[in-house]
C-alpha cells in the first residue's frame, strides 16, 4: 500500500471508540434482559390462555406505538439530543417491566394489564430506535461504519442466543422457602430489571460526534420528510421493503411455544435452545463477516440469502426433529444477518446525516411490520391453518419475494461496495426533488 492510498480500517477498528465499546455492552445487557422477558411473557400467556391468536397479539401490542408514532419519533431524533431520548425511553421501558414484575409476583392472571404493558413498552422502542440508529454513526469514524455495524451485529446475536436461553433457564429454575414466589415470570422480569438499569447507566457515558440537526419545528411537513425521502430512494425503499416482507410472510420465531410445546415436545427449557438458534447462526454469519467483510456484490448477495432464509423456514416448519430443527434455524439467522448488514449499512450510509432519525423512523414501521406485526399474522394464520402450515406457506412467501424484488428493484441487484459514496449516489439518482 503506498502512502497516498487510505488506510483499511482492521477488523477491530470500531472498539477504538471508547463510546462504541460502552454501547455495545450496554445494548448486550438490554437484549438479554429484552429476550428472556419475551420467552417469559411468550410462556405465560401461552400457558395462561392456550391460544395462538392471543400470543400472536403480543407482536400486535408492541407494534402498533410504530404506527402511531412514526412521524413523531423519528422527527425527535433528528430534533432532540439522542442519547437523551434513548435514556428517556428506556426509563419508561424500566417502568414497565417493573409493573410486569409486580403483576407476576402478585399472581394476577389479567391478560389485558399484560398487552397495555407491552403497549407501553412498544412505545419506548418506536421513539428509542430511530434514535439508537441515527446515533451510530456518530461513535465511530465514517470509514469504520460498516465494521461497526458488523460487531454490532455480533453483539446483538450473542445477547439473543444468552437472552432466551437466559429466559428459559430462569423460567424453569425452583427457588424454595419465601423465594418460591419469585419462580417462574416473576425471576426473569426482576433480571431484565437489573439489565436495563446497567443499560442506563452505560448509556450515560456515551459522548457522540456532533452532527447537523434538524431545528424545524414540530409540523407534519417536517415529520413526513423522511417518509417521501424513503419512497423516491429507490435502492433504499428496495432493500428495507425486501426484509419486511421476507421476515413477516417468513417469521417462525412467534409459534415457537406451540412447536416447543406440541410438536416437538420440548417444553420451556426447549423453547429458549429453539430461540437461542437463529441467533447462534447469525453470531456465526456476523464474526464471519467481520474477518471476512463484504467487498462486491452486496446487493446480490442479499437477494440469494433471503431466498435461503424462505427455504430454511419451509424445513423447519415441515420438522419433526428438534436437531434438524435448530440446523434449519441456524441457517434462518446467518442468512437473515447477511440483510441485516446489508440493508442497516444502505440506510445509515445512504441517508443525509440530518435525515438519518426521520428516515429510521420509517424504516422502524418497515421493522415492526415484519417483526412485531409479523407475529400477529402468524398467530391468525395458525389459527386458521395450523402452526405447520403457517410455517411452511410463508417460507414459500418468502421465496417468492425475493424473486419479484430483484426484478422491481433493479437498483438493489446492483449494488457492488457499502461505502458512503456509492450508497448516496444511488439513492441521490432516484431522488427527483431536493428534500431537507
């Protein structure tokens, strides 16, 4: 390398950030706490009401604050200093899981408490992540941003395999005297309580690079920027509309109880290993991916593994063995990290600096909708036909997505490199009108 050439940033270049360290423990905490507090509540309606519907209405409750709030949250993440919107809502977060923990412990059996919790708690994630997006780049150097996302990625995946197993472990564990009354939901609620108070805490210490912030007023046309910004940016609009609708017709993760409980025959112990397993694939993809970075044919590469994502969703959904089951969902989670990278480094790198919270709001709606809303589909669809062959159509679904999308969006197929310039250029070629 000659010394006028730029220097590659090292598959560690990111930790050089004593910000990005700190967040990236604190996010560690707050997922593990975060996913044994799912498999908990998962569990606990699930044995309280046996019905596939009302567990599916769990994503229902968490994504609906993303609808209603799209234009809000994202506006005050380009308006407000972020690292004090992500402590303001995850202290509504704390709240909540406090009075989950209350309602748990007391022995109260009120469904309803249980969803306007969780209601609550969606709105603290629809007003927290555009924030916690758009504050990324602004821990690292720009040239570090794609390693950043990688090992953020890593993070994310590690805690998601702790955080069920966590979940169920505590779930199943037997205390005995006047601690028997914390055995079951109550223990896991009490542990995510603990997680998000270190959260916070890290969080605090945070000291982000400053950037050009949006001063405009609150008025529905500066909120709806981002939504018109999306809409024109092909590529983008491209590569966030693919995840969504792979991962909502493709979401197996919301039936987990009903395979673990009658088709596999696994238990609760059995469910978090079966919620742990996606993201043991994507912690592979992820450590791999950081040694071995994405040079070419990125976009490519994300179409191939979406539709690998759709076929491992068929396999684990006509299953019967729990072994061919977690190898299926391996795979589900390193193919699903692969457009994770790929369409976080899309948004975050092709997105103006000023826009980058209106446009994560957007981006949230396209999240919820294959993540949260996508468990409310699954559990109507199950309703109607069945967990298996709700599994297996939408795999098929997922499929068939990935086909149609790499011939209306010529812009994603094509995508080489995840660097800044080529990523704004090609959103800024679909781009017909100046949009600030």
């Amino acid at each position: 390398m000659s010394a006028a050439e730029p220097r590659q940033p090292g598959a560690q270049s990111a930790f050089a950030s004593p910000s990005f360290r700190n967040y990236q423990v604190a996010r560690f905490l707050v997922i593990l706490g975060a996913e044994a507090q799912s498999v908990a509540v998962a569990w606990q309606i699930y044995q309280l009401t046996h019905s596939a519907l009302l567990l599916g209405s769990t994503g229902l409750a968490l994504f609906l604050p993303s609808i209603l709030f799209v234009l809000p949250a994202g506006h005050t993440a380009d308006r407000y200093d972020r690292k004090r919107v992500i402590l303001t809502c995850y202290g509504l977060q704390l709240v909540c899981s406090a009075a989950l923990f209350a309602i748990s412990y007391m022995g109260l059996r009120s469904i309803i408490t249980i969803y306007v919790l969780l209601f609550f708690i969606g709105v603290g994630r629809a007003f927290s992540g555009p924030a916690a997006s758009a504050i990324l780049p602004q821990l690292v150097p720009k040239e570090s941003f794609v390693n950043a996302m990688t090992w953020g990625s890593a993070v994310f995946q590690t805690a998601n395999i702790s955080g069920p197993a966590l979940g169920g472990l505590l779930f199943t564990i037997a205390l005995h005297g006047q601690a028997a009354r914390l055995n079951g939901a109550p223990l896991v609620y009490l542990v995510t309580i603990v997680m998000l108070v270190g959260f916070l805490g890290l969080v605090s210490t945070l000291q982000p690079r400053r950037e050009a912030t949006e001063k405009k007023a609150f008025t529905l046309e500066a909120m709806l920027v981002g939504m018109r910004y999306v809409k024109q940016a092909r590529l983008l609009l491209g590569s966030i509309s693919l995840d969504m609708f792979a991962v909502l017709l493709g979401g197996a993760v919301s039936l987990m109880p009903i395979f673990a409980q009658d088709i596999l025959h696994a238990g609760a112990r059995g469910l978090g290993v079966l919620r742990a397993a996606p993201a043991v694939g994507a912690l592979i993809m992820s450590v791999t991916l950081a040694k071995f970075p994405i040079k070419r044919n990125a976009g490519k590469l994300m179409l191939v593994c979406v539709g690998i994502f759709g076929a491992a969703t068929v396999g684990f959904g006509l299953s019967k063995s729990i072994p061919f089951s977690l190898v299926m969902l391996v795979i589900i989670g390193a193919t699903d990290n692969v457009s994770v990278i790929v369409r976080s480094s899309i948004l975050q790198l092709g997105t103006p600096p000023q826009m980058r919270g209106r446009v994560s709001a957007v981006n949230a709606i396209f999240l919820g909708t294959s993540n949260e809303f996508g468990e409310f589909e699954s559990g109507v669809t199950a309703q109607w036909l069945g967990a298996v062959r709700a599994v297996v159509l939408g795999g098929i679904g997922s499929m068939m997505v990935t086909g149609l999308w790499a011939v209306f969006f010529p812009p994603l197929r094509k995508v080489n490199t995840l660097t800044t310039e080529e990523l704004l250029a090609a959103n800024a070629t679909s781009v017909s009108e100046p949009i600030n």
